[in-house]
C-alpha cells in the first residue's frame, strides 16, 4: 500500500480557472461510520472472524488494492478512485478517543482534544478568508442548525434548510407586506448599545437580513444537466453546487448526513446510507465539473469515531480509528495513513487503534489547498500529508 510522507508548505489559492478562489465542501457523516465496513479488509481473516453477522461478502467488495475495496453501493466513489481523485485517510483519529458522540464530534469541531473550545475550526477558517466579515455568505451550512464547527463570535454564516424557500418572510407574496415585515425585523434585531446580548442579536440580524435575498438568488441561475436523487443529502449538495455556481463569494460549504450510528440492523441500514451518500458525491462532483469547477473544489468527508471490530450481533457499538476521504482534480489520489491492524494485541480496548491525528488531515487542507497558517487554526503545527499535487 503506498502511504503519504509528510509535507509543510501551501500552494497558493489560485484556483485554475481564474477564479482565484478555492471551494472547500465538508461532509460529516454524522454518528460514527464504520471504517471496517466501509473500505472493507476483504483479504484479511480476522476481519470475518470479528463479524459474523454483518462482514461484506468478499465477492462483492469494489477491489481497490492491497486486500483493500469499498463496500458494496460506492460504485460512484469507485469511479473517482479509479480516477486518482480520492484520497483515503486511514486509521484517522486523536489520543485518548472518546466514544460520546458529542464530546468527540465537539474535539472535531474546534480541533481541542485536550479541552472544551469556544471556537469552530472552519469559523476560523472563514475569519481567515474574509478578516472584515465583507461577504455574510463566505461560509454556508446545507441543513438545520449551525454546525459547532462553523460557530465562532462576530463571524457570519448562512444556514439553509431549504434554498428554495430561504429567506426572511418568503411566503409574503405581497413585496409591501413583506417589506413592512423586513423593516420590522430590523428594528427588532438592530437596536445597537443596550448590552453584549442586544448587540450580538442586532449583528445576527442584520447579517441574516443581508444575506438572505442574497443567496434566494442562487436557484434562478442555475441550470445543470445532473438528475439528483430526492433524499437530504442529495438535496443539500445540490443547493451547494446551485450557491457554487451563483458566484456569490461562498468559498466553505457544510452539509451532514446521518445518523451512522448504527447499533442494531446495520448491514440494511448502512446500504441505505452509503447508496445515498455515494450517489449524492458522485451527482454532485459531475455537476462541479460540468460547471468548470472541478480544479476550484474539494469535498473533505469525515466522521467522529469509528465502530468496534467486533460485531453485537446485528451492528457495532461506537469505537475508534476510523478513515476519512479528499476528493477532486486537484487531489493526489491514493492511501494515507496505515490501515490499522486487527491483530488483537494491536487493539485499543477492542477498536482499531488511531494512527493519525486529524489535525494533520486539517493542515494539509488548509495550507496546501486554501493557502491559509494551520496553527491558530488548529491550535498547533501538525506534520501533513501531500495530499494535493503541486
């Protein structure tokens, strides 16, 4: 298996058509994927020992190389391996791993192991690409809420559930009304001075009221040949790639997907999943390259932890070491990382052991594709991957 050396140094942010821009689009598999199910050691005996009810007929397995494949239904990520524009990262995790999807998920989020953070790693990374906060839609969230990893005090993110219908008011028909229900808003949320509470509210509002006609614009101009499915994640990266595409400034985008956290009826569950995810990646990536993006942008996909190596009977309980992927032109496909052993005495308490530190992930991303310092970003200098061609 041939594995990445470490690296230092970016490439600049210069993207190949012109732009000058580069797309990151982050993809949480949220509830913890199982690494050993999904690049699947179909070679390898102890892994059919370990999991009687649920290990991957081998016949099955899409064979990569090296006793290594996907699991079934990630024929299109297959295609993007086939095409060196994958990069696998394995046995990617950090010391002492946690399995509370909430402790673990946060320790990704603000790149803080060792203690609870205050601030998202890609918040930051935001700041750094827009220090004035000149564009509220630099960084947008596909999906409910606001991601810990976006959230950081006095940077502006969007969040969108749906595009079509996003904005203040949007069923307002009558522009009047509507404008009379904007203004009224605006007084609610712009009184400036009161307090700290008064002054964030006003700031959020009046981010929110610029941002939201702003980015309702984005569906009116796009056009695309891809057919993508109906499920969430599908959706959520095709309002991306409609943002994308709209030229609105956005350069950090985030979506989830989930739940992974599957401890009972796995085998189904998991097909389900990963046929959407894989699907909704390689929709999604064919639309970037015919919108003549596909040297701008990167999808990075992780997870919090992995599962265990032992099967319950019918899942697997949370566990640790688990793998991560990078994928676009620009990538320089391959293997990353070891794949961790399966030899019981190499185990960490029954799970595949770490052999990585995300942060290292992180850098790479940072410094090699947007050109930004990864040390106050991760909170420290990690050694990197050459993940990205020169």
């Amino acid at each position: 298996m041939a594995h990445g050396n470490g690296t230092n140094g970016a490439n600049g942010v210069n993207g190949k058509n012109g732009t000058g821009a580069r797309n990151l689009v982050a993809l949480q598999l949220g509830g913890g994927n199982d690494y050993l199910n999904t690049i699947v050691p179909y070679e390898n005996g102890l892994y059919y020992d370990n999991r009687p009810a649920i290990a991957h007929d081998p016949e099955r397995i899409l064979k990569i190389d090296d006793g290594l494949g996907f699991r079934p239904d990630l024929e299109p990520i297959k295609r993007l391996w086939d095409e060196g524009k994958v990069a696998i990262i394995h046995g990617i995790g950090y010391p002492e791993p946690n399995r509370s999807h909430f402790r673990s998920m946060d320790i990704w989020h603000t790149a803080l192991p060792e203690e609870i953070g205050t601030e998202g790693w890609l918040g930051r990374v935001i700041r750094e690409l827009d220090p004035k906060s000149e564009n509220v839609l630099t960084g947008v969230n596909f999906g409910r809420g606001l991601p810990r990893s976006m959230g950081v005090k006095g940077v502006p993110v969007a969040s969108v559930g749906n595009l079509d219908t996003y904005g203040l008011y949007p069923h307002i028909q009558d522009e009047e009304l509507r404008k009379y229900a904007l203004e009224s808003f605006a007084m609610m949320y712009g009184a400036k001075g009161k307090d700290a509470v008064m002054d964030f509210l006003g700031e959020t509002g009046q981010n929110a009221l610029k941002g939201a006609d702003i980015i309702r614009t984005a569906p009116g101009k796009y056009s695309s040949t891809v057919e993508y499915a109906e499920n969430p994640i599908a959706q959520d990266l095709k309002n991306a790639a409609k943002v994308m595409f709209a030229d609105l400034g956005t350069r950090i985008f985030h979506t989830q997907y989930g739940s992974f956290d599957t401890h009972s009826g796995e085998i189904f569950k998991h097909d389900l999943l990963w046929q959407d995810t894989a699907r909704a990646v390689g929709d999604f990536w064919d639309d970037v390259v015919e919108h003549g993006m596909a040297d701008d942008t990167v999808i990075f996909m992780f997870t919090e932890f992995g599962r265990r190596v032992k099967d319950n009977g019918s899942g697997t309980d949370h566990g640790s070491g688990g793998a991560a992927f990078v994928i676009g032109d620009s990538v320089r496909g391959g293997h990353y990382g070891e794949y961790p052993s399966l030899e019981e005495k190499d185990l960490l308490e029954g799970d595949l052991h770490y052999n990585n530190d995300f942060r290292m992930t992180y850098s790479s991303i940072l410094e090699q594709w947007l050109g930004l310092d990864a040390a106050p970003i991760v909170n420290g200098r990690f050694e990197q991957f050459p993940i990205f061609k020169n």
